[in-house]
C-alpha cells in the first residue's frame, strides 16, 4: 500500500476537481516533513472529518532566518509517506521550490498584529514567510477544512487571522499538541538536540504546566513568571528569549 505523490499545481488541481464531481469533502494538513506522531495525529483528525486529505510536504525557505537552519532541516519524504499510507490519506502533494515560487513571483503575505512579539521578535519575516505558504497551499488544494497542531499557537493564530481577512473559505481546525513520554512536546527539530540539551527539554513544560496551576489559583502573575524564567534557567536552558502571559 502507498501513498500517491503529486508534486504539481496543475495534477493537484485536476485531481481535487474529481474528487469535487463526487461531492467529496476535502482536508489538509500542511507540513514541512520529518512526520512524527503530533503530526500523524493531525491526519487522523482529518480523516474523520472529510472524504479526502491531502498531507502537503515542503520545506518552506521563506520562513527560515538563516541558511544554515534550512539546510540542516531534516527531509525524509520516502519515510514520511511509508507513515502515511498506513493511516489512509490520500495524497502526499510535495511540490519543490520552483513549483511553490517559480521565477518572478514577488507577492508577501504579511499579517500584522498576531504577527508581531513573542517568536516574531525573535524570527524576522518567519511568518511572513508562513503566511505566504499557507496562502498558497489553501488557494492550491482548494481545501475545505485545515488541521494545525496548537504546539505551534503563534503560527495558529496568524494561520486564521489570514485566512480570514482574505476570505478564504476555508476551517482551521487546532488539534492538541502531542508530547513524548517525558513531556516535550513533539517536533521535528527535536532530533537536533544534544543529549544534554534533550534530557533537560522535558523540564520546560513541567515548569510551564507548574506556573500554570498557580496562576490559575490566583498567585501574581509577575512573581509566578519571574520565578519560571529562573526556574528554566536553573534546568539547563541558556536564555529565555520571553515568557509571557496572553489572555
């Protein structure tokens, strides 16, 4: 059993039409690759709400800050789509860069306001970046419903913030952020951990999940984050680029 792999606009578009002629409901979920299980949980959350999901595949350069961090991004198609093909989606559409921007494209998808502070101070132009992309794929697959993990919740919120300012007609669905055994959240890049660095990651969301009961009970806001920023320092982190409470 595989996959199919389309990896233009034009085959993607064809096939989706059929799948319209049939009235079918259409999913998808965007991602970069490297799937693990957060993400295969967002294809089966899929699959229970539409008669066709598209999983897209492209490692989106215009949301990289540095060369370096794109190249060393991991890329496993063939393993991904050996994931795929067990759970039932139905296309794995992996388009390559000259196909997502081909020469002249020049337009910038910029959302501002849930853009700005938190990872986009630290990351210039990363959601531009991702704006664009989701834009495209939207517009591309033509979707009816999209899945995005609440992992990344700065993403999630710009995600919706575009898709609803461009009247896009399109359901962003958030699933639940998968986490491994110990705690850390799921995530590509967690294979570019260092074994010191991976035995002290679980320790941030145990220290976020803590701050979060007491805030809850009704301790000051500014002491509970002053005391979780140290707290994470103290667990082996080198920097706290923000800790903040958004209500």
């Amino acid at each position: 059993m595989s996959i199919p792999i389309v990896r233009t606009v034009a085959e993607l578009r064809g096939t989706v039409a059929a799948w319209r002629r049939e009235g079918l409901k259409v999913a998808v979920v965007p991602t970069m690759g490297a799937l693990h299980d957060g993400h295969l949980s967002l294809v089966r959350a899929a699959l229970e709400r539409a008669d066709r999901v598209i999983v897209t595949l492209f490692v989106n350069p215009k949301q990289f800050n540095s060369a370096a961090d794109l190249a060393a991004y991991p890329r496993t198609e063939h393993e991904d789509a050996a994931k795929l093909a067990p759970l039932g989606a139905h296309m794995l559409y992996a388009p390559d860069g000259a196909e997502m921007y081909p020469e002249g494209f020049a337009t910038t998808v910029s959302v501002a306001g849930v853009s700005e502070g938190l990872c986009g101070a630290y990351r210039p132009g990363h959601f531009d970046g991702v704006a664009t992309v989701v834009a495209k794929l939207f517009l591309q697959t033509g979707a009816d419903i999209a899945f995005f993990g609440e992992k990344d919740f700065q993403q999630l919120h710009v995600v919706r913030r575009m898709a609803r300012d461009l009247d896009i007609p399109i359901e962003i669905v958030a699933c639940r952020t998968v986490r491994e055994k110990d705690g850390l959240a799921m995530s590509s890049r967690n294979a570019r951990l260092s074994a010191s660095e991976r035995q002290a990651a679980p320790r941030l969301a145990a220290i976020l999940v803590e701050a979060a009961h007491r805030l809850t009970a009704g301790a000051p806001a500014e002491d509970v984050l002053a005391e979780a920023r140290q707290a994470i320092l103290s667990a082996g982190y080198g920097q706290v680029e923000y800790l903040e409470l958004r209500a």
